[in-house]
C-alpha cells in the first residue's frame, strides 16, 4: 500500500530528493531511487527527483520490498576503500549512501555486502546479517569503520564499543558559531514523540555526551572536531541541531535547505574521521584515519573562499 506524505511548508521548493529524504528520514541516494523507479507519485504523475516539491502536496509513496530483507547481497561497492587489511579485522571507508547492513526497508547497498562482494571472510558471530559488524555509522555519513574478520576479534572489539574505550572522532560542518567554542553536550537522546523516525533530546532518553572544539570559524558555518563519549543512534546531529547549530545539509533536522544548495551538499555534513582502538589480539594500539570525500571537501572549499 502506497504511504501518503505532506509536504511540510518548510520543503517548498526544496528539490524532491533531499526534500522527501528529509521528511521519510532517509538517505538522498534511496530517495532518489525511489523517485527514478516511479515509486513516487505527484497527482498520480511520477515525481522527478530534481522536480520542485509544492508546500501542501500530498505523494504517494510505494516502498519496494526485497523478497529477504535481511539477506546479505554480495555486490561491489562504489567508493569502499579499504583503510587497513589485518588478519583480523579490515578498517573500511564508508562512502555516503552505503549502509552497515542489511535491514528491513533497505534497499541499497551494504558495507556486509561490499565486502563479501570483494572477497572478504568476516566473524560470523551475531545474526548472519550482521556479521563482523561491531558498530555501525548512519547511511548518510561516511567515515571509518571497523569489520572483525574472527570470533575473537567480534568478541573484544564489540566490548570495547560497548565499554566505550574505543575512541571514535568526527567532524562535522554546523551552522553558526557554536558558544562556547569547545564544551561538553550532555543531553539525553530518545525516538522523537512526534515523528518515529527521528530522534530527539527527551527528558527519560538513553545518556548520551559529545565533546567538541571548534576548529574553524567561516561564520555562517564552522568545521568542529567531536568526541563521542557515548555512540546512540543520530547523536551528533540531534545534539547540535538542540544547540540551534544543526549540520550543514542536514534537513531532518533543521538545516537550512538554501546553505545545503549553495555547498552543493545533499547530505550531512558530517563524516567519522577516526578511530582508536586496542589490536584485539597484540593490544597495541591502532589508529585509522579518513579523508573527506569529495561532497564534503568541495562544501569546505566554498566556506572558505567566502562565496556562502
């Protein structure tokens, strides 16, 4: 059955891939493939994902459904790089629009998949479409990530998210200055009361702390070094969207829709940097670093040649 959306007066205007990823909560990449599969109706007319959305209209939107939406599918994965190849674990590079795995109303590619795709024997510890995943980044953020390759390795390294000893760095692009320029938000995280699949600071939400520095200032933006103490599900974008300071791009929650068109960004900007953790076998300690990707090394440059 067809689901009925709204366009809210906000996303009037706003080009109909990024507007319908913000207001279904998902990826730009899947929004488009919805609208370029015709899964996207406008008064009974298939939309265009570069048509303007109408404040008020109402879409039917058909979400195709995969016959196992958990099966993992082995396929080749654009722009997964490879960061570190140890006997065991593999440090990937998760481009935007790739998710950690498989799951229901999925429909693009995986992390799991890629790496089966290119050969990879991972842990088969936990569900089988989770396999080797030891923590996970959202489908719209791109960065390092972990895989365990051994039962040993899924074993110590998901106790070491867990006892959080992993040290997980990012850097995102936020709106405005954030005051004061390095600080702690601590402020708890739920599902949002009003819309499921969003997040939100609420009063009985799970803890939740990231520290952060600001790193430069471009004064309708500024590029932020954080530190997540705790690692819940959309925690950096709905921290700082509650600071009024939401991720450059980043509609879902709050961001300004004509900065995201003047960086030519079409998602948030927001990428996990690094990670630091004990070998789970020698214990010595391992550090992984990613490069922005050229979305977001592109939106810096505009921020720093004053043109925003």
């Amino acid at each position: 059955m067809p689901e009925q959306v709204v366009v809210a007066e906000e996303f009037g205007g706003v080009r109909a891939d990024a507007g319908l990823a913000a207001l279904l909560g998902i990826s730009r990449s899947v929004a488009a493939g919805l609208l370029s599969g015709g899964h996207v109706l406008s008064h009974g007319r298939p939309l265009g994902k570069s048509a303007k959305l109408v404040a008020g209209d109402a879409l039917e939107v058909t979400i195709p459904e995969r016959s196992d939406p958990l099966e993992v599918v082995e396929e080749v994965v654009e722009g997964l790089k490879i960061l570190l190849d140890d006997d065991d674990f593999v440090a990937v590079d998760k481009p935007v629009g790739v998710a950690a795995h498989p799951s229901p109303g999925w429909v693009g590619p995986t992390v799991v998949g890629g790496l089966a795709g290119a050969g990879y024997r991972i842990s088969t510890s936990g569900s089988p479409e989770r396999a080797g995943i030891v923590h996970r980044l959202d489908v719209g953020t791109s960065g390092v990530m972990v895989v365990a390759k051994t039962e040993r390795a899924y074993t110590v390294l998901k106790r070491a998210f867990k006892e959080r000893t992993v040290e997980k760095v990012y850097h995102a692009v936020v709106q405005g200055l954030p005051d004061p320029l390095a600080g702690t938000i601590d402020a708890p995280i739920g599902r949002h009361p009003g819309h499921d699949w969003r997040f939100a600071v609420i009063e009985d939400g799970r803890p939740s702390v990231t520290h952060y520095e600001v790193l430069e200032a471009f004064g309708k933006a500024s590029l932020v070094e954080v530190h997540l103490e705790t690692g819940r599900t959309h925690q950096i974008r709905v921290h700082f969207s509650a600071l009024r300071h939401p991720c450059a791009g980043d509609l879902t929650y709050g961001a300004d829709p004509r900065l995201a068109a003047t960086l030519g960004l079409t998602r948030q900007w927001l990428h996990a940097k690094e990670l630091g953790f004990d070998h789970p076998v020698t214990g010595e300690r391992v550090q992984v670093t990613s490069d922005y990707p050229q979305d977001l090394a592109y939106a810096l440059e505009i921020l720093g040649s004053g043109q925003a």
